[in-house]
C-alpha cells in the first residue's frame, strides 16, 4: 500500500469508527444527491418575470455595478461604446469568443477597437456574455469553456457584462437547473456580485482590490414572454 | 515546551494594552455586529435556514464516509486528483511534493486558514519556494512576519499607519516620497504588486469553502477576485481542503451560502463566488492543467461520534468572534494559535492539546451570544465547558504528552511564529510585571497564579538577545 493509499484507508476507517455509535438519520447519500432537494427559497423571488428583472437591477446596483438597458441586441456596441466614453476609458475591448457577441454589429461603433481570446493582464477592458443572474442578490453567474475565458472576468481593470433579461432567474437554484441542462458543469463556474472589493485596511470598504474595479452590465430586453417567469 | 495558547492570561494582558488594537476592536463591534444585524433583518427566512444549514451538515457528518468517497470519484473523473493527508505534515509534504514536480519558484495564495493550520507558508519558504499571499490582508500580515488575528480579518489589528510603514519598507523600488496616507492608495499599491506575481506563480494555493460531493466542484468565496487569480493563471491549482467541507448537492452550498456572507461580513452574497470542477477542458481558453486536492484530516475524524463533533459544523464565517466579549476586548492574537474567538476557543483544544490550551475554554464570559449568532447552530459555550470539565479531570495522559510534543513540533517549525509569540509573551509579562518583580495575579488568569507566584521574566527572549548581540541565526 502506498503512503496515500494508507492514510485514505486509515482517515476512513476514524469516520467509521466514530459513525459507529451515531444513529443514522436515514437518508442514503445517494438518493439525497439524486434528489437535488432545496432548501426554503427566500420569498423576495417570488415575482413575475418583469419584477424579477428590476429585483435584479436594484440589487446590482446597490452592489456598485452599474447598469445600461437596450431594447435591441444590435444596441450593445452603442451601449458599450458611450459607457466606456462617459466613464473615460480607452475605446479598446477584449471579448470573449463567443459566436453572439462575434456576430453583434461592431462596424456601427468604428471607433471601438475589439480583440477576441484570453487576457493577458495588458486589457483595460473586458466583455463577456453572461449565462444566467440571480435576482435574489443582484448576482451574476458566467460559465468557463472554449468562448468564455475566465482570466477576462478578473484580470481587466473594467468587466462589461451582456445580459439577456431572459437570463435573470429568482433564486439560485433555478440558474443550477439551467447550468445542468446545459451539459456537463463546466470548469469554473463565477458568481459575482459587483465589482472586486476589500475591507481590510481599517475595515473601509475600497473597490477594485485585484479584480475589477468598474462592473457594468447591458440588459438586453429579448422578450420576457419566452421565459418561463423563473 | 514553548508554545503560546498556555500564556493566554499574559496575551490577553498586552492586547488590553494595545490602543492600536482596542480601536480596531471598537471599530469592528459597530462595523461586523451592525451589517450582519442588518442583513438578517432583511431575510425573514434567516433562521429557517439556520436548522436547515445545520441538518445539511448533521447528515454529512453521519455519512462522512461515503460523501468523501463520492467526491474523490468525481475529482478523478474530471481529471483532478485527491490526496488524503492524516496529519499537517502529510499536507505539507504532499504540496510540497506537487510544487517540485514543476520545479515551482514561485507560489501564490488565496486566503485559506488551512494554510495557516498546517503552517505551509515557512515549510515552502525553508524548501526554497516562495510563497506569496494575495489576499489584502493576509499579504500584509505576511509582509510583518505575523499570524493572522481573525479568521475573516486576518490584519483588523493593523492600523494603516502600519500597513504604510510595511509598505515603503518592501516595495523599496517604489518612490519614497509617494503618498500612503489613505487605504485607496495602499490598496492601489497592493494590487500593482501583486499583478505580476499572479502572471509569474507556477503554482496557486487557495482553500474551499465547500466541496461538493455531487460534482466533485471545490468552492471559494471572496470579496477581492484574488482567490480567482490565484486558481485560473498558474499551471497548477492545489486546494487545501479540511474534510468536514463537503456538502451533498450544488443546492445544499446555496442554503449555507445564503448564511455565510451575512454572518461574516454581513453581505448579501460576497463578490466572488467560485465553483472549480477538475482541470481546464481541452477546448478550454485558459485555467489551470493541474488540480490538485489536499484532503486534511489532522485530528478531526476522531471527533465523530465525540461530544465535540458539532463544531465539525463550522463555516469559518467569523460571528462568534465579532460578537464575543472576550475577543472584542483582547483580540485574535491573544489566543495563541491560528483560530481565535468562541470556535478556537473549542477547536485549538481538539487539534493541539486539551492541556496546551486549558486557558481557551476559560475565555469566555459563557454569555451565550456566540451560539446566539452561530449560524449552524453550533453550542459553542457547552463545548467550552466540556472542555474545562476534561482538563479539570484528566491529568497528563500519555495522549495530552503526545498532543504537546505535536504542539512543540508546531512550533519548532515556524521559527517566525515562535519568536513572535515568544516576544509578546516576554514583553506583556516584563511590562506588567516590573513594578513589583513578581506577579500575585493576572487578570482572566485566577486560576494560573492562584496557586502559584510567576517570576516576571526581565528583557528580552534569548533569541533576540542573541540577535541583538550579532548572533548568525
Ligand atoms: S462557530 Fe459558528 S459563528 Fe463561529 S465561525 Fe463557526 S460557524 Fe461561524
């Protein structure tokens, strides 16, 4: 046996040991692991999609991320262009390679200069498609894969965020329901809410400790009536 | 035998003291007690969610075994390994040996308080890989060659005076005439150090929040995103995990997490909550090619089936300590060892000793506020008293020896950490002390010097005076 192999056998023989003089409770892990059961849901979700969709603005914002809302997917280059001049940014943007944001109208906005793939550490300024927000705390969640870098969502000074209002969900259960029919979990799975921050000099809150310093999120309204109000 | 948690009484006497650290004190019973007050008046589910955290890890705990088996299994089939560790010198060697498996230079660091249990930061450092903590406070901590004092706040001891002072010491290249007045411009300077160390580390540490059986997916919650550079840029990610951090179901986190943030820091949610699941894909943009989990156990299994085993319950959120009387007026250091407040106060008994640290479960008022905000609903003062009944009864056992030589061990290994309590100890005492030579009594420490006088030590240790003295170390 190796090393390992006997401090494995050892650590389970302990919990076994101890296990012994515990009444079970009657749960078998497995079943409970099938069962995905919730928890109690916080009642603040329980709304109409519209509702849902302004739950999740006001919380985000109360979070310091900011918010700017389209009624069109081919506004995004326009949104992310004004943001960028009114917070006086560099016009220069690493997205994700992701095939929507690819095929978004960037030649309406020639001022912009967007590169796709990973970020390097040198990029001021990231976009990236969201998979799904949590209304219940403002909270968005982004998935890793081949389009979706993850260093972009930490690295750059300024994280721009596009998100479908279809995407918004109450709770966070609903957003893992859709994360699991969306195929295998993937490598990271980022939940955040508002820009990096830290409270540990003098317990003052600073933003943008060594993530982002400036969130911003473009809501793209897409016909709420296609969700299914969760 | 030198260790720290056994001179609580003398700690205690120079944190009371310490006007740096009773203003952080003050500060930190409006700031933490009032936000987590306010965030649990804002989620009437609160304390439903209480029971059901603490049934969450009830059941874990009854079937801890075949959890840890489940998630190993998906671990590996998502092409990470897990690496089972019996003792904190396991840990240590197992990173270790993963670090020269790439010949690392250079390690970064999320805040894990794993990490600081098993002492991997002066391990690295004496085998010739740096380690560098990313966390805000954890780097600062780190740059003053001291533990940290909270579990959430490891450097809420530290005014900004001080934090500059550490600064234009270290970061010698910068202009020694820039402005550190204000925490912005630390924080600034913090995070354009730290930039290049995330590019260049071979390997990251962070620690876990949770694990999670369902998915083998390991969990860290942050505020600062450094956790999150620390586990994507390097080719390695290792996480140092304690056992009892497995939940069933990505659902079963939710409800806990629902609870964290608010106990902690009295957030709804904090920024960054990260679920890491193996290695990167191959069709991955970038994440790390190695994942790595280091599996502690150091003295906890045998708590199962113990009257102790509720503190297996913990989320390491931090509320017992904010709220505690005890800790409010002396602090995280004054505890000797890595974890302070109500849930050190019964966990540093069970992993080093009951008879190295009979003073912890004596620091308490037994005002019941702890248990009061617990959010898993863990009997902190019940545990404290059992404890205080053990020491009373059992003499040395050969089981305490042992328990004490570890704790010597501890020690020995962090040459940094034994000279810094060393010297607290030495200074608190001679300072209290030399007025009258000799001490009759020490407050919180009656039942010490009730029956015995202590020599008020004079000066300095013998290390520092061998230092002051031209001494080669
Ligand atoms: S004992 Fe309870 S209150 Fe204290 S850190 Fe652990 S979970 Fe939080």
């Amino acid at each position: 046996m190796t090393d390992s192999a006997r401090a494995r056998a050892q650590i389970l023989g302990m919990i076994r040991k101890g296990k012994a003089s515990q009444t079970p409770d009657g749960q078998s892990p497995d079943e409970r692991i099938d069962a995905k059961r919730r928890g109690t849901i916080p009642a603040r979700v329980d709304k109409d999609h519209a509702a849902l969709v302004e739950l999740f603005v006001d919380h985000a914002t109360a979070l310091s991320a900011t918010v700017s809302r389209v009624d069109d997917e081919s506004e995004i280059p326009g949104a992310v262009a004004d943001y960028l001049a009114g917070e006086n940014l560099p016009a220069t943007l690493c997205a994700a390679p992701d095939p929507a944001l690819q095929a978004l109208p960037w030649d309406t906005r020639p001022a912009l200069t967007v590169r796709y793939g990973r970020s390097d550490g040198a990029d001021e300024v990231s976009l990236t498609p969201a998979f799904a927000a949590v209304a219940e705390t403002g909270t968005l969640m982004l998935r890793s894969g081949p389009d979706h870098p993850t260093t972009l969502n930490f690295l750059p000074d300024t994280h721009v965020v596009v998100l479908r209002e279809s995407q918004i969900v109450g709770p966070y259960e609903e957003a893992w329901d859709r994360l699991r029919a969306a195929g295998p979990i993937p490598r990271a799975v980022n939940f955040v809410s508002g820009p990096s921050r830290t409270a540990d000099i003098e317990q003052t809150i600073q933003l943008g400790a060594h993530g982002p310093r400036r969130l911003h999120i473009v809501l793209v309204q897409d016909g709420e009536g296609e969700s299914d109000g969760g | 035998m030198q260790t720290t948690s056994p001179s609580f009484p003398s700690n205690a006497r120079q944190a009371l003291a310490d006007p740096d650290l009773q203003q952080a004190l003050t500060k930190m019973k409006v700031g933490f007690v009032v936000n987590r007050a306010n965030a649990v008046a804002k989620l009437p589910e609160f304390d439903t969610l209480r029971d059901e955290g603490r049934d969450i890890k009830n059941h874990v705990l009854s079937n801890l075994d075949t959890y840890l088996e489940r998630f190993e299994a998906k671990v590996t089939e998502n092409g990470g390994h897990v690496h089972w560790c019996r003792t904190a010198d396991e840990a240590r060697r197992t990173i270790l040996d993963i670090c020269r498996s790439v010949d690392a230079k250079t390690v970064t660091k999320g805040k894990s308080m794993i990490g600081e249990e098993i002492g991997i930061n002066d391990f690295l450092e004496e085998n010739g890989v740096t380690p560098v903590e990313t966390d805000l406070g954890e780097y600062i901590i780190q740059l003053r060659k001291e533990p940290p004092s909270h579990i959430i706040a490891p450097a809420i001891h530290v005014p900004k005076e001080k934090v500059a002072e550490s600064f234009f010491e270290t970061h010698d290249q910068l202009d020694a005439d820039r402005n550190l007045d204000e925490p912005r411009a630390l924080v600034d300077e913090a995070r354009s150090m730290l930039r290049q160390k995330y590019l260049d580390a071979d390997v990251g540490i962070t620690g876990a929040n949770f694990l999670i059986a369902e998915t083998g997916s390991t969990v860290i919650v942050t505020n600062e995103g450094n956790g999150d550079l620390t586990q994507t840029l390097p080719k390695i990610h290792i996480v140092t995990a304690s056992l009892e951090k497995i939940v069933p179901t990505l659902e079963d986190a939710s409800t806990i997490l629902r609870l964290l943030a608010r106990s902690a820091t009295g957030q709804e949610f904090s920024s960054y909550t990260t679920f890491s699941t193996g290695p990167r894909r191959p069709e991955d943009a970038d994440g790390p090619e190695q994942f790595h989990v280091v599996l502690l156990d150091n003295g906890r299994s045998a708590l199962l089936g113990t009257e102790f085993q509720d503190i297996l319950r913990c989320i390491r959120c931090g509320a017992c300590m904010n709220h505690c009387p005890v800790y409010g007026a002396v602090g995280g250091h004054a505890y000797g060892w890595v974890y302070p407040g109500p849930m050190g106060a019964v966990l540093t008994p069970t992993l080093i000793g009951v008879d190295q640290a009979a003073h912890l479960p004596n620091a308490s008022t037994f005002c019941g506020k702890c248990q009061q905000v617990c959010p898993m609903h863990i009997p902190l003062p019940k545990l404290m008293r059992h404890y205080r009944e053990r020491a009373f009864e059992r003499g040395l056992t050969p089981g305490t020896l042992r328990a004490g030589l570890k704790m010597w061990a501890f020690f020995a290994r962090r040459p940094r950490l034994y000279q810094f309590f060393a010297g607290l100890k030495m200074r608190a005492l001679a300072a209290a002390g030399r007025r009258r030579g000799r001490f009759k009594s020490l407050p919180l420490a009656g039942g010490w010097t009730r029956h015995r006088d202590m020599p008020a030590p004079q000066g300095a240790t013998f290390q520092q005076q061998w230092d002051a003295a031209g001494g080669a170390r």
